[in-house]
C-alpha cells in the first residue's frame, strides 16, 4: 500500500476530529475516525453528528454511503494501516488555567501499543501548551514521527474553515516529516509555513489570544461610546479600515464566550507566569471581558430600575450564532444572574432545545413567544433575529425596552416601533409617536 492510498486515522470526533474527517474525505481521502466513547462511534456509523452545523449531516451521510468513512471502536483497527495519525482530542482548562492534557497522553499511550504497517506520522491538532509537543514526540521516537499542525477553523463553520485556511502550520523536527501531512492538504493551495514544534504551538495560541484581545478591545471602544454618547458602529468601522487593524473581530457584544478563546488566553497566562514573564495583556483581556456582562446587565437595570420580579424575553443562548453550543456561552451567564437578581426569563434560542436555567425561567420555541415580557434582550448574534420585524413584538414588551448585547437588531426600526433600543455603545430612544402596531402576531 503506498502512502498515499493508505486511510489516514483521526483520533477524537468532537469538531476539531470532524472537521478534518469530512474535510479530508472531501478532498478524497479515506478515513479511519476513532473515538473512545462506543455510543458516539454508533451514532456516527448511523450517520448522525456529534454536533449541529449547516451541511455535515448530509457530508457524513455521502461519505459513509461511499466508504470513504469508517469508524472504529478499537484503536488497532483504527490505525494499524495508516501512516497520517491526526490527533484531536479535547485539553479542556482546569481551575488554574493549566490545560489538561491527560486525553492527549491517553491516545499517544492507545497508539503506543498499536501495530503499525509503516512508520506512521502522529498530527497533533488538539491546542496545547508550548512544549507539549517536544514532550510527547519524546515519548514516540522509537515508534513514530511526531509533528503539530494546529487548527483555526470555527464552530458553526469548521469543515469550510478547515478546506479554507488562511495558512497550514506545520511544527516538526525536520519539514521532511511534515511532507505525508501537507500532501493530504496539497489540493487546497495555500501557503505552508514549516516551523519548530513549539513556534506552532505559540502560532495556535497566540492567535487567539490576540483575536480575544481584539473583542476586549473592541468592547472597551463601544463602552466608552455609551459614556461618551458617541456610536461604536462608526467608530470601529472608521479604525477597522486601516488594513493594519482590520475590521475582523471588532464586533462589540456581551463578551467572547466559548470553549476555545477563556481557556487559550487563561493557558498564554499561565504559561507566561511559569516563565515570570508579564501577563497583563492576557489578564486585561480576560478582565474586560469578564466585566462585559455586567455592564450589559448595568444597562438593562438602568433602563427597568430593578431587575427583581421582572420577566426579560431573552433571544439567543448559544456562545455565537451558527452553533448549539452553549459550553461558556456568555449568554447562559447573564441568564444565571438575572435568575440570581430575581427575574424569570423566557428563552429562546433557533438552535437549542435544552438548557439549564433559573427556576422560574422556561425555552420556547418561537422568537415572538419569547416577547411576552418586560423587556427584550439579545445575547447571540443569529441573524434571524434582525429579520423579525419589531412592530410584530413591540406591543408584546410591556416596558417597551429592548437590549441588544450583540448589536445585531436594526436601531431605528426597533425605536420606530415605539421601543427604546439599547445596543453596546450605541442607542436609541423610541419615537414618540409609535407606528401603527402589528397584531396578532404572536
Ligand atoms: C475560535 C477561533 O476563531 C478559531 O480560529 C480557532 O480555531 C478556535 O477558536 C479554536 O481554537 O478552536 P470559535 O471559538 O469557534 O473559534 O468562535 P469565534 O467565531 O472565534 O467566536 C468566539 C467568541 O467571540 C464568540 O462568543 C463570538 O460571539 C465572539 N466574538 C467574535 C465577538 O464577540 N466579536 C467578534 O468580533 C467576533
């Protein structure tokens, strides 16, 4: 079997894991996925995803009808014929920020033990600490070649992202050891940049410790517009169009939630504490934003007086649009102190069907059920939600105040249907005389 027509074996199916599969099976290759819960293995043979995102359940689907996809319970037989091992499990944070790699070493010591065709190339794609990799490729010299190539797709659109990268990272000892890896990428393009493990491994985080600072920044921008009465559409759009700024990821909103940017950052922190080295920009970072939710509850207090016996519509749970993810979603944090300060809530979000809320608070599956309330706030940026039109809710809100913590709503069509418009850094009061309501609607 040459290289080439051997499966490549991805090890771990959570979106990192499935985003490489059905990308590489996109691109042609046979696939050979591993995960370690037998549950999940079966779902995925049925062809059912582990997660929700537009297009990857008919992917799947094609792509096991045609046997490009298989499988595997059992890391022999998973692996054994592979020389391309990708390795994408979880390195969740623990409390001290450290990242908690025993996934990790538990797939290397599975691999250990593995039967191997050909001297296979193990792909680190999991982000970890620097230094991880030099100390797993230790552990593997007499049986594997180890190299790091991270990832920087996205939830909600990691198999796009993932046959679209700005760039392909590849850390290893020598390039000629990355070579396997970027042959299987080599339809896509795009620039390869060889490095060191551990460059790779600072390329990753450091990435998205600078991305996380620009929302910090971005929202610390959109908070000075609300005191100084200014509006931070214009003014981060006037800063985003230095090329040498950008305007990606200058949205101002409720703050960056996720399971990837608190723990990097938290991870760039740690590590720099380790080495005494300054670890204010990352700090600062995590700071703002973890003030951001407060200050978006400031305003909607502001606007009610007291929060006690309130109900508040509240549209959007997931940490971002695209996706039902509600791990550190920011969102579900607001909707946990406005239980603690004593108002009820009624939630609606187009992708989750179940979340844990306050007693008292209860889903519903349609936005304008949600709308039956004192007040409106939007906590993830679905789209959708700048569809709806205010005139269909406006008489439903009975303090006619809506607060948009992603800035997502139209300002003057929500104030032009009689409702105060609170945005992030951004505002408007309603007109005085309210356009014909719209009812019926509900
Ligand atoms: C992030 C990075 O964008 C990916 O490049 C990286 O590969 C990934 O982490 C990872 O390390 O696995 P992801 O967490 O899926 O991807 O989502 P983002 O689209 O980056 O959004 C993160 C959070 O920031 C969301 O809560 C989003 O609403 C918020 N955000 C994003 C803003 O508040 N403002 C913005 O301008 C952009």
């Amino acid at each position: 079997m040459s290289t080439l027509t051997r499966p490549v074996c991805i090890v771990g199916t959570g979106y990192v894991g499935m985003a490489c599969t059905l990308g590489l099976a996109d691109l042609g290759w046979r696939i050979h996925g591993y995960d370690i819960l037998p549950e999940r293995v079966e779902r995925l043979r049925r062809g059912i995803p582990p997660y929700r995102e537009p297009g990857i359940a008919e992917s799947l689907r094609e792509h096991i009808d045609a046997e490009r996809i298989h499988f595997f319970t059992d890391m022999e037989s998973a692996a054994r014929d592979a020389q391309v091992v990708i390795v994408a499990v979880g390195t969740p944070a623990r409390e001290d920020g450290s990242a908690d790699l025993n996934a990790l070493w538990k797939a290397i010591e599975q691999l250990s033990l593995v039967r191997f065709a050909t001297w296979p190339t193990i792909v680190i794609r999991s982000t970890v600490p620097p230094g991880t990799c030099d100390a797993l490729a230790a552990n593997v010299e007499t049986w594997a070649d180890l190299i790091y190539a991270p990832e920087f797709l996205r939830e909600g659109s990691a198999v796009r992202d993932f046959l679209n990268p700005d760039r392909i990272i590849v850390g290893a000892e020598h390039p000629a050891v990355g070579v396997g890896y970027v042959q299987l990428l080599e339809q896509l393009q795009k620039p390869v940049v060889f490095t060191s493990r551990c460059n790779a491994e600072l390329i990753k985080s450091c990435s998205n410790a600078f991305l996380a600072l620009k929302i910090s920044f971005a929202n610390e921008v959109a908070n000075m517009c609300d005191a100084l009465g200014a509006t931070s559409d214009d003014v981060l759009r006037g800063i985003g169009y230095d090329q040498r700024i950008g305007s990606e990821f200058l949205r101002p909103g409720i703050g960056f939630g996720g399971p990837c940017f608190e723990k990097d950052v938290k991870s760039m922190a740690h590590v720099a504490g380790q080495y005494g080295l300054g670890r204010e920009l990352f700090s600062a970072t995590l700071r703002v934003n973890d003030a951001q939710p407060h200050r978006i509850l400031k305003i909607l207090e502001g606007e009610l007086t007291t929060l006690a016996d309130t109900t508040i519509g509240i549209w959007g749970l997931a940490f971002k649009a695209g996706t039902d993810d509600i791990r550190d979603s920011l969102a579900l944090r607001i909707v946990e102190e406005l239980g603690r300060r004593g108002a009820r809530m009624i939630v609606y979000d187009p992708a989750v069907p179940l979340a844990p809320l306050p007693l008292g608070s209860r889903l519903v599956h349609s936005a304008l059920a949600a709308t039956h309330a004192d007040a409106l706030m939007v906590l993830t940026e679905w789209p959708e939600f700048a569809r709806i039109d205010p005139l269909a809710y406006a008489a439903n809100l009975s303090r006619r105040i809506v607060v948009d913590g992603r800035n997502v709503l139209d300002p003057s069509r929500v104030a032009a249907a009689g409702l105060t418009y609170r945005g992030v850094g951004r505002w408007e009061r309603a007109t005085p005389e309210p356009l014909q309501l719209a009812s019926g609607l509900t």
